[in-house]
C-alpha cells in the first residue's frame, strides 16, 4: 500500500498568505477582506505550528462560528495531518462551552443533567408554553421576551447587579425558572455566558487551557464570546484571530465590529497582519463592493486589490416593474448564464435580505421552473428531525440515554393521538406542585389510582410501556454501535421506508461529521452543531437563500434579488443601519464573476404587506446602491439585449 504523503504545511498558499500563516510568538490579528483566504491562513497556521514548531496537536483549539465553518476548517486541517495522526481540536464556541462544561462538572445554575433545548423544543413548547403561562395574545411576544433574555446574556447586561428587577418583564423570568425546572432544559444562548460566569468567578479553572487559540470570523464574537477568549488568553493561551470589520453582520446577537478595531489595545504584545489580495472577486465586482462597504465612517481602511486572472467581471443593477416581471427576468438570466455563459446551475446564487414564509422565492422558483431550470430554495438541514416521524424517533434516542429527558417525554406526549393538552397540564402542575420533574410526573400518573378510567392517561400508560420496551431492548450489552442502532430503530419505528432513510440518513451523516462514536456524542452534536439557523446549499440547482444564510459561500454568479430601501436597511435605524450596510457588502462579494443586483418600482400581494412600510407597494432602490460604479437600467431591456445577442450570433 503506498504511504500517503504528507503536503508541507504552507503548499497552495501565496507568498502573503504563506508570511500571514507562518506568524507566531505573539497575539496576532489577520485583517481580511472577502476572497483573501483568511480561514485557509487561519487552519495552516495550525499546520505550522505542527510542522515547524513542533506543538502537539492537542495544544491547538480553533473556534469558529458555524457548524459549516467548523466542518471546513476541520477538513482543511486533517488534510495536512497524517492519516492516523492526533488531531487539533476545531470546535463551534456553543459546542466548546458545553463540553467545557460536561467535562469540568462546574457549578452553573443550570439544571442537572445539562440538556440544551433545541430550536423545535423552544418554538412548540418553551415559547407556546411561556405564551400560556402570562396570558400573552401571541406567541411573538413570548419569544421577544425569551431574546431579550438571550441578548442580555450575549451583551453581558445580566451580570449587572440590578439585572433582574430591570427585565422588562418580571413575571416572564418567574414562569420561565419555573418552567426550565420542570422540563429540565438549558437555552442554547445561555452556554456560553454560564461558561463565562464559571471562567470569571473562579468557578472553573480550564486544566491546560489550549496553548494556541485560532479564532475564525474574530469581528462575530459578542462581548460574552470575548469575555471567555479573554480568560482563555489570561490563563496562557496565544492568540491568532482572522477577522474583517466589513463583514460583521450579526449585530442582532451584538456581535461588535469594534472588537477587530480594538485588537491592538486588548492584546498584548501582538502583530497585525493583513491580506491584500482577492482570489474570488474580479476586479469590476470587488470595486463594487468596496463602494458600499467605504460608506462606514468607522471602518478600518485596508488594502484590498483583485488578482483572479480573466475577465474584469460584470455588475449591473437592473429594475423592474414588479416581483411578476423581476421574477421573469431572474429566470431569464439564469437561462442565459447556463445556456450562453456556461454555467452549471450550482454556480448560481440568489439572495434575498429574508424571505419569511418563503413570501420571494416561491415567486422566483415558479419562473425558474417554468424556464426548467432546476432551482431549491436553501432548507434546514434538521427538517427532517422536525416532522411527527422524526422527531419522536429522536426522542426516542434521546430516552436511551436518558430515561428522565423531560422534554423528549413532552414530545412524545404531545405527538400521540388520544393525548391532549389537558392532560399534559395536568402533568405539569403535577410536576410543579410536587418539586418533581415532568418525566417523575408522568410515571407516577401511570401507577396512580383511579387513574386508568382517564382514557387519555390510559393512552400515556400505554405509550411508556412502549417506550420500556424499546429501551430494554435497545440496552447497551444489545448495541453494536451508533450506527447500527440508527438503522435497526429506524426498521423498528419509521414504517415509511422514505422517511426512514430521510432521517436515518441524516444521523448517519452528523455522526460521522461530529465523529461520534456513542449515542451521548451524536445527540450532544445535534444540539450544538445542527443549529436551525444554519442552512445547507442542495448541489446541480440554482440556490435560492437569504444573504445571512450565505456567509461563507461564494459562486460564479450572485443575483440579489430586492435590493430595495424597504428591505436594506428597511426598519433599521442608527447602528443597525451600519449591520445592514455590511450585510450588503458581504452578499454582493459573494460573486466571481457575473453580479447582478434587481429591484422594483412596485411590489404586490404578500411581498406588498413586507419591509419597512407593510401595506404600501412603492419600492425604492437602496440608499447605498443609489449612486455608485453601475447605474440602474431597465431589466426588460437588458435581458433582451442578451437573448438578442444570443441569436445575431447564430
């Protein structure tokens, strides 16, 4: 068998990336711009420090943001590495916080055993729930009030001394504790600030925190994110951050660009580094894009020039009438780029500021259909896990763990026919009333007297004698692996053979991503790596996502469908306003070498009751489009003008 060769640690770099990679011995802030391959410099530092300084694998952490990021990163790395060598660790920092906090047993003020709800759990019953328990008219308000909890944590407002009694809503913390008491459960956003309080307090000390720590997207940590990077450091570790300013877009999770601007004052001694050039934009589209991303007072001026080789690229932005004729028009680009220009459909991007219900990308998949080109709209990848069928296959697993999953017993409750919410009340004030949780509760009704002429408990009874019996079936002395017990549960409990491998298939795939090798690992990757926000791009078809969903994805040619003022910066105002400024900056270089950018006079229908004015129908174009490099032009035109090239030609 050939011996695999290992590549040297900087092979496929340029000579600046190489000099930005190879940097060490002190904190270190990479300043990047789309396209200059700050994350590849970010994941062959690592491999320097392997290679050529000879640091153990287990002494590097890299933290990233997203599921997507850690696996790339992850992958870039181990390509360096020999097959069977020690890997570094390459963590999201949500996964980070609860491992750290797994592994360290701390004290937190979490519930015990840690169990983090998922985005399904929150939506259908901590939000619905919590909607009951004060009376709300809808279920919004439920779940402002639940991100006002969550921004105080990621904004650090919860460690101030009158935080409680200063919470908008009082009675909205009291039924909230309750709740989390009764069903067991921890928020996602609370991880990283109960890691944070451990750090700070004293409550934890890390045993050999990482001796290097490679952070990616620096410029999208909130100021709890930083707080435990700053401990990290305090307690010895060595710093190497990429980040860009320009490309902070989650200011809704206070998210600061402030933080790469201020590098240089937080940490000491450092270098500052800088990648100049771009490897993705053409020339015509970088220029673009730089225009909106200057219109920032506050920025960071960098260096920033375009050296992918071939045509200079086109930008245009085009106008139509309404969503009908820009739909058309989409299309019929989108014809003339495979047809004319080559492209396969996969290099094709379309992005909407959001599409709620999916209110703009049904119009623009129906025209692309119509047009036969093959076009998906960017779906959860844990959609599957959110139909009946799979999610209580999933709470299923989860109660081969854990017999005492109170929200996987919630689910299945709910789940099952002849179950209703009376009863599920029941067992909850039960619970409450008792000190209990909801699971004791649920077994203590079965065994009651007088309980079994209920019809409906008759039916719980029923559902955890059939949940007995899969768990001392599926025991451990039973279980030959992960995998195998996927497939064999699957058999047992998805008598749809279609959905069955839907979802099995998608287990399959998150445990080998996340490499678990037991069930605990693989629920536990779910929780924290499978995120909803998180969306995946299906292969052979025009993408269709909105632009917070294509952060980090680029293609040949990037279409920005309703770059309208009602829309970008739409509601927002001061400091949101800059958000929104970036978010455009990042989506429009998206693009390599086609950019097209559309927009309407007039909207109709369900897109007429969106954006900033809800109920008025006038569009503008956006206010950091309106003057600039490329001139908005008629779409109708415009697209004939290519399909009658097309036939002067022929």
């Amino acid at each position: 068998m050939t011996e695999k060769i290992i590549p040297h640690w900087n092979v496929g770099l340029s000579q600046e990336q190489s000099q930005v990679a190879s940097l060490s011995g002190r904190h270190v802030r990479v300043l990047a711009g789309p396209g200059t391959g700050k994350t590849r410099c970010l994941t062959r530092h690592a491999n320097y420090l392997i290679q050529t300084k000879g640091v153990a694998p287990q002494d590097i952490l890299l933290l990233t943001f997203t599921r997507a990021a850690a696996r790339y990163m992850r992958s870039e790395v181990n390509a360096i590495l020999a097959p069977h060598a020690q890997k570094p660790r390459v963590s999201t920092l949500h996964s980070f916080a609860l491992q750290t906090i797994l592994h360290h047993r701390i004290h937190t003020q979490l519930p015990q055993p840690v169990r983090v709800a998922d985005d399904y759990e929150e939506r259908w019953f901590i939000k619905e729930d919590l909607k009951h328990m004060l009376n709300l008219n809808r279920v919004e308000k439920a779940a402002r009030l639940l991100n006002q909890l969550s921004a105080d944590w990621e904004s650090l407002d919860a460690d101030k001394p009158d935080w409680e009694t200063s919470f908008p809503n009082a009675g909205f913390l009291g039924a909230w504790m309750e709740h989390r008491e009764v069903y067991g459960y921890t928020l996602r956003a609370e991880l990283v600030y109960q890691l944070k309080r451990a750090m700070t307090s004293g409550d934890l000390e890390i045993d050999g925190p990482p001796k290097y720590l490679l952070v990616d997207e620096y410029q999208d940590l909130n100021p709890c994110d930083l707080a435990i990077l700053r401990e990290l450091v305090t307690s010895g570790s060595e710093l190497y951050c990429v980040g860009d300013d320009d490309q902070s877009i989650y200011g809704f999770r206070y998210a600061d660009p402030e933080a790469v601007r201020r590098f240089e004052e937080d940490y000491q001694p450092h270098y500052l580094a800088e990648l100049k050039e771009c490897w993705r934009c053409a020339p015509t589209i970088l220029k673009y894009g730089l225009f909106v991303a200057r219109q920032g007072r506050r920025r960071l001026e960098k260096e920033i020039t375009s050296v992918r080789e071939g045509e200079p690229g086109s930008v245009q932005v085009l106008h139509f009438t309404d969503q009908e004729q820009e739909a058309g028009g989409v299309a019929s680009l989108c014809r003339w780029l495979i047809d004319d220009r080559s492209l396969p459909p996969k290099e094709i991007l379309i992005l909407l500021r959001s599409d709620d219900g999916k209110r703009f990308s049904s119009v623009l998949e129906d025209s692309l259909k119509a047009q036969g080109i093959p076009v998906a709209t960017a779906a959860n990848p844990t959609m599957p896990l959110d139909e009946p069928e799979g999610r209580r296959f999933l709470c299923l697993l989860r109660l081969l763990t854990d017999q005492d999953d109170h929200l996987a017993w919630r689910t299945i409750l709910q789940l099952t026919k002849g179950i209703g919410s009376a009863t599920i009340d029941i067992l909850y004030e039960r619970a409450r009333n008792d000190g209990k949780g909801f699971a004791t509760a649920v077994r203590d009704a079965i065994h009651a007297p007088g309980e079994q002429k209920n019809p409906s408990m008759r039916r719980v009874r029923e559902v955890c004698q059939e949940v007995r019996r899969i768990v001392k079936h599926f025991s451990p002395h039973n279980i030959s692996g992960v995998r195998s017990l996927i497939t064999d549960l699957g058999e047992q409990k998805i008598s749809d053979p279609e959905k069955r491998r839907v979802v099995t298939g998608l287990l399959h795939r998150v445990a080998e991503e996340t490499g678990a090798d037991t069930l605990e690992e693989l629920l536990r990757g779910l929780t924290v790596a499978l995120e909803g926000a998180e969306q995946e791009r299906q292969q052979d078809c025009v993408s269709i996502m909105t632009m917070h969903q294509a952060k980090g994805l680029s293609a040949d040619a990037v279409i920005i469908v309703a770059a309208e003022d009602e829309y970008i910066p739409g509601k927002a105002t001061g400091a949101a306003t800059d958000d929104e400024r970036r978010l455009l900056y990042v989506s429009l270089t998206r693009g390599r070498e086609h950019l097209y950018i559309t927009h309407c006079r007039n909207r109709t229908g369900r897109q007429r009751h969106s954006g900033r004015k809800p109920g008025y129908g006038g569009r503008t174009l956006c206010r950091f489009l309106r003057v600039g490099p490329a001139r908005s032009k008629a779409g109708i035109s415009f697209v004939k003008s290519l399909t009658q090239s097309k036939e002067d030609l022929r």
